[in-house]
C-alpha cells in the first residue's frame, strides 16, 4: 500500500474515533461526519485498488464516493444550525443523480462492454463534472443558508461558528477531480501510474486532516427556524408592528442588552417578553434589518457615543469596543467601517479635532 493512502486511511480512521469520542452525544451534524470520513476511507481504497491494478473501474468508483462527500458535506451544514432535525428519506433522494450516473457507468462499461476511451468515457466525466458542479452550488446554498440564520439569531459570530472553512473542502474535491481528468487523458495508462496516487494522495490526506482538526472544533449551534404554518401566523397588523417597534427601541435605549456580548435572540426575547417569531418579525419588517445587523449598529453607536466621552480618554478603542459588546478586533473594524462609513481611527481623529 502506497505511503500516502496509509497516512489517508489513519488519518480519517483515528479522526473518527476522535469525533465519535470528543463530540457525545452525536447531532445529526456529527453523523454525517463520520459519513463523510468513512467515504474517504472507501475512497482511499479504492484507488489504491485502481493504482495496484490498473483497473480505471475501481478509480471511478472510488470518484464517485468522492462526489458523496461533496452532498453530504452540504448537509453537514445544513445539521450545524438545524440540531434537531432528522436526516431521511427527502435527505437521500439528493443522492439519486449520483446513483444514477453510477448505474449507467455500469451498464456503459461491464454491461454493454464499451471501450475505455473516445467519447463514451468524456461524456461520463462530463456529466459527472456537472454534477460536482451541481453539488458545489448546492454547499454555496447551504452555506449562505446558515449565515442567514446566523445573523438572524447572534449578535456576533465567532469562529467556531462560522463554517466557511467547508468552502476549502469542498473546493479540494474539485481539484482532485479536475486534475485526474486531466492527467487521464493525458497520460497513458494514468491509473496504474505513481502520478495517479500522488495527485490523490496530497490532496484527500490534506482535506482529511482539515476536515478531521475543523470538524472536532465546529460547533452545532441551535437557531430559530420557524415552521411555515408559524411564518404566516407571524404578520400582524401595522399598527401592532409598531406598537413592537417602539416596545423594543425603549428597551434597548433603557437597558442596553446589546452590551452583552453573547446576546441572543432567544435572550432578547426573554427580556423584552416578545415571542421570538414576533420579536424576528418586527426587524424584518419594521426595521427591515435581521438581528445581528440590529444590534450591531447599536453597539457601534454605543462605541461612537463612549469616544466622544471625555471620561473615556484613557481608553483605548478596542478597550471601548469590548465593553460595547464586539467579541473580536477584526469584527469591531469591520462593523464600524459597515456602519459609519469610517475605520474607528479615523473617526477618533475626527472627533479629536472639533
């Protein structure tokens, strides 16, 4: 067995114990995981079974476990925020395009005895790259999906919420494919060449690692998804929009929960004893702004009023920004250049020089 398929399988194996391990009790999430760690698996064998044997049969499987991992980590995604949901039968038929490709595969090449080369082989690999593409937007969607529900319910997003990390993944996939075709028909007998295992090797033992050291890290963070029948029993009248509106706009000028900052919408909802689909209801509409959007330009407002605070002359502005809420240094500059128009240093100066 080649050096790099063993440090691959080692990897993903000792990285799913670690998860089964570190990450109890398993979330949906945590499951798909392990799925996609054992595909790899499968996937390193396979086409270590196609580089001993020369059979491209074996490498094309093994591909097609490869573009498993690429739904799969799409759902992943999707069970991060979604941790009480259950992945079923509706989950599985996004996986029929794949198996349908697979079975005509099957049929091209061992049932019907076609050749392994000239156009029958390119209109595999063509629908299998748009069906990698296909996977790819439908990762893009999820992602954009769970930033969305993000900044409908935190304040602030640290790192270990973010998955942006998945985009590297997923885009690995990609190379790997791209690459293989590439050298395949290019290069005679590809498959049972040391270029096939290398340019295999590096870039699965290289995602497995990432995927087994971001993965244990991730976490899966419960957010406010309101059913459908639940959405249409949200709109109210104008009138009570704005009887919500002026409730919470007391509230955060008398109270300043947004200086807290690890607020919620599930927090604010407690302390302004609206219901959270009210509560999200009225910045959608009455502020037309998701929550962390709200709140952030609360807090920067708050920084811009404690600069211009001649008790504050000691203070640095991250000092500032820290007590205003923001979590992160590269967080406080983006919003505050989001919302002012200005980096904090150059509104200081400006406020300096009246």
């Amino acid at each position: 067995m080649h050096f790099l398929t063993t440090i691959g399988i080692a990897q993903a194996i000792i990285g799913g114990i670690l998860i089964y391990i570190l990450k109890q009790p398993l979330k949906t999430s945590d499951k798909l995981l392990l799925a996609i760690l054992t595909c790899f698996v499968i996937k390193f064998s396979l086409d270590e079974a196609s580089s001993i044997t020369g059979n491209p049969f074996f490498g094309t499987i093994a591909a097609m476990f490869g573009i498993s991992t690429i739904v799969t980590s799409g759902w992943y995604v999707k069970y991060l925020t979604d941790t009480n949901g259950q992945f079923g039968r509706k989950q599985l038929i996004s996986y029929t395009p794949l198996l349908g490709i697979s079975i005509c595969f099957i049929l091209f090449f061992y049932v019907f005895k076609l050749p392994w080369s000239g156009p029958t082989v390119q209109t595999v690999l063509v629908l299998m790259g748009l069906l990698i593409l296909y996977y790819f937007g439908f990762c893009i969607y999820m992602l954009r999906k769970h930033r969305q529900l993000i900044h409908e319910n935190y304040s602030g997003a640290p790192g270990s919420i973010t998955v942006n990390w998945m985009i590297v993944i997923v885009s690995l996939q990609i190379v790997v494919f791209l690459v293989k075709s590439v050298l395949a028909g290019t290069i005679r007998n590809y498959y049972s060449t040391n270029i096939n295992n290398i340019a295999d090797g590096y870039c699965f033992s290289i995602m497995t690692f990432l995927l087994v050291i971001l993965g244990i890290w991730q976490k899966s963070i419960p957010v406010f998804i309101p059913a459908k029948e639940e959405i249409s029993q949200a709109t109210v009248q104008d009138d009570d929009l704005k009887r919500y509106r002026l409730k919470l706009e007391k509230f955060m000028d008398e109270h300043k929960p947004y200086l807290d900052p690890d607020l919620n919408i599930e927090k604010l909802s407690e302390l302004t004893r609206i219901k959270k689909l009210l509560l999200s209801h009225t910045l959608n509409k009455a502020f037309n702004k998701n929550f962390f959007t709200f709140i952030k330009e609360y807090r920067v407002r708050h920084v811009e009023a404690e600069l211009k605070n001649q008790g504050n002359k000691e203070r640095t502005i991250l000092d500032i920004a820290y007590m205003s809420g923001f979590n992160s240094k590269s967080g406080f500059h983006r919003a505050f250049k989001e919302v002012t128009g200005k980096t904090p240093t150059e509104h200081l100066l400006q406020v300096e020089s009246r």
